[in-house]
C-alpha cells in the first residue's frame, strides 16, 4: 500500500439542468443551477481525463442525507443542502470500475436444475432395491445334508536361487549392493519458478468524490524441467526358480515334500552366493468335494477343519439361493 495516495475527482452529471463531467470532490453543488450533487451519479472520469483533486484529506465515505439524498463529508455532522442530522445515514454506495476486467463468469451454472433432483433420487431409490435384492439373494441359504465324496490336499515349497536381476532407479534410490552402475541425466520432475509479474491499475471509488489508483499484481510462473541422475544397475537378489509339490488323494497325514539337491554351495561360496538355492514360501491347500442331491461342491477349508471330515461322512451344508456352497458352515 502506498503511503501517499493520488486522490482524483469522481465526475457526476447534473440531472436538473443536464450540466456534464462537474467534479465529485469540488463541486458539491451544480455551480450552473446550485442542485446538490448525486451520489449515485458519479462515475470514473476517461483515460487520460483524470483531474487530481489537490489537498484531499480522506475522512471516509460520505454519508446520504436521509431527506434530500445530497452527500455529506463524514466531517459534517449535518448536511450542508438541508441541515439533517448524520444519525442514522448509510455511506453512499461505491461505484465499481467498469475499466477494470470482471472476474470470468463461473462454467458451472450458479443454480442446479431442481426439477432433475425428483427422477434422480428415484433411480438411488432402485439402485439400492437392486442392490438389497442382490445381497439378499448371495447371503441367504437353507441347510442341506451333503455327504464328503472326496478329500484331497496339496502343499508346495517354492525355491529361490541367487541371481542377477538388473534394474533401475534415480541415484538416490539405487541398492548399496548394486554393482555394474551407469548413469544418465534425465529428467525428473518439473518444478514452478516465478517468472515476472501480471499487473494491471485498478481505480477505487473512495466514496468521497474521490477516487485512488492501485496496482494489482500476481506472480507468474513457469515450468522448469528438474534433471536427476538416472541409474540402470545389476543386483543380486533371491527369485523363485522351482517348486516341489506334494500332493496325494484321501491321505490322512499331509506331508511337506521334501526338498533335496538345493545347490546350497555353488560355485564354491556359502548361501547367498550367486547361483546357491535356499526354500521359499510354502503354499497349502484342502479341498473338500461335497455331494447332495445329484449336486456337487468343492470346498478350500483350513486344514483341521479338513481333517475332522472322512470320505463318506454326512454333514449339515449350507446352500445359497444362488446355487453356490457356503463353505464357512463347515466347522
Ligand atoms: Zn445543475
Ligand atoms: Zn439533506
């Protein structure tokens, strides 16, 4: 803000004998036929017509006399065409720059079409009845007797095996046990920089006759590519190469299958040396095959559930609407 501000006249017309441009500040009267100014006539002089009203001292905006509409210094306790009180009055309204861009309408319409709220909370409406039916439909279930036709289970031990696996990152995210490292600038990201500024002079009615000049600014920016080194790289790292599967129908005992022949010394250095293998994770799966009816279903259960069942037991099942098997009543 300015310490010394310009202050410049308002210009108004006189309505009562047609006299244009008189000053806002100055002529508080018509000086052709002694009307009292309008404040609601004063307007923002052209470009380059601007007439600085000298010695101005801003008091604040002026007040409208409640009885004859003529504006009053605040520093006037009462008004100078009629002799009314201040008590009571309203600061005369602000005359807004024209000159000055209006901010951009808004794309989105300012009030939602009400009428389209009607139809649309029906279609919500029916969703959830879809949905509610739906849910119904997948949870609901009637218990039926199943016998166990057939139990059967599979276990798996993965293998991993050291080995050279190559890949790449920006330096600050490359491995401390990389090896083989080369680099190349790239770019990164973009950052903001500021790149001058976009200023525009925007006249305020000052409420008084007057008017002051400011300037607006907003920074502008632009993109700036940030480089960084990108880096392709060589690892060594444990990968599944194999797996040693064990499976057996209707066995009562389900065993791991044993793993042999890992080259856990190769070529000559401890575990974690390149090409040396060690077991991974181990998966485990029992099915259990249900019958009823002419119908079937397979059913994946933890394993002591699966042990509690022999082939050719009975067993309460409950069956979904849809068909399918709820396997969780199985306990
Ligand atoms: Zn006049
Ligand atoms: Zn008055």
């Amino acid at each position: 803000m300015a310490e010394e501000e310009i202050y410049y006249e308002m210009l108004w017309d006189c309505t009562q004998c047609n006299t244009k441009g008189l000053l806002g500040d100055s002529h508080r009267h018509c000086p052709t036929c002694g009307a009292a100014q309008d404040p609601t006539e004063r307007y923002f002089p052209k470009e380059g017509e601007e007439v600085e009203a000298k010695n101005h001292k801003f008091v604040g905006a002026d007040w409208s006399c409640a009885y004859c509409s003529s504006p009053n210094s605040q520093a006037a306790a009462h008004c100078t065409n009629c002799g009314a009180g201040q008590d009571g009055t309203k600061p005369v309204a602000l005359v807004a720059d024209k000159a000055t861009p209006e901010p951009l309408p808004s794309t989105m319409p300012t009030t939602a079409p009400k009428r389209s709220m009607g139809w649309l909370r029906w279609v919500f409406a029916a969703l959830a009845l879809v949905v509610i039916g739906i849910v119904f439909l997948f949870t609901s279930t009637k218990e039926t007797t199943a016998t166990v036709a057939q139990r059967t289970w599979a276990r798996e031990i993965q293998i991993e095996q050291m080995g050279r696996v190559a890949d790449s990152a920006w330096r600050d995210s490359v491995p401390g046990d990389a090896y083989g490292v080369s680099c190349s600038r790239e770019q990164r990201s973009t950052k903001q920089v500021p790149d001058g500024q976009d200023c525009h002079t925007e006249r305020v009615d000052k409420g008084d006759g007057t008017f002051v000049k400011r300037q607006e600014c907003t920074t502008r920016y632009r993109d700036v590519p940030v480089y960084d080194d990108r880096c392709s790289y060589t690892v060594n790292r444990w990968r599944t190469v194999r797996s040693v599967k064990a499976d057996t129908q209707n066995a009562m005992n389900p065993v791991w299958p044993t793993v042999s022949n890992l080259n856990a010394n190769f070529p000559g250095g401890g575990v974690g040396s390149l090409g040396s293998e060690r077991e991974g994770t181990r998966h485990e799966s029992y099915v259990l095959t249900l019958g009823s009816g002419g119908k079937t279903w397979t059913c994946n259960v933890p394993e002591n559930v699966w042990s509690k069942y022999q082939e050719g037991a009975t067993t309460p099942l409950k069956v979904r609407l849809t068909g399918g098997a709820d396997c969780s009543s199985l306990k």
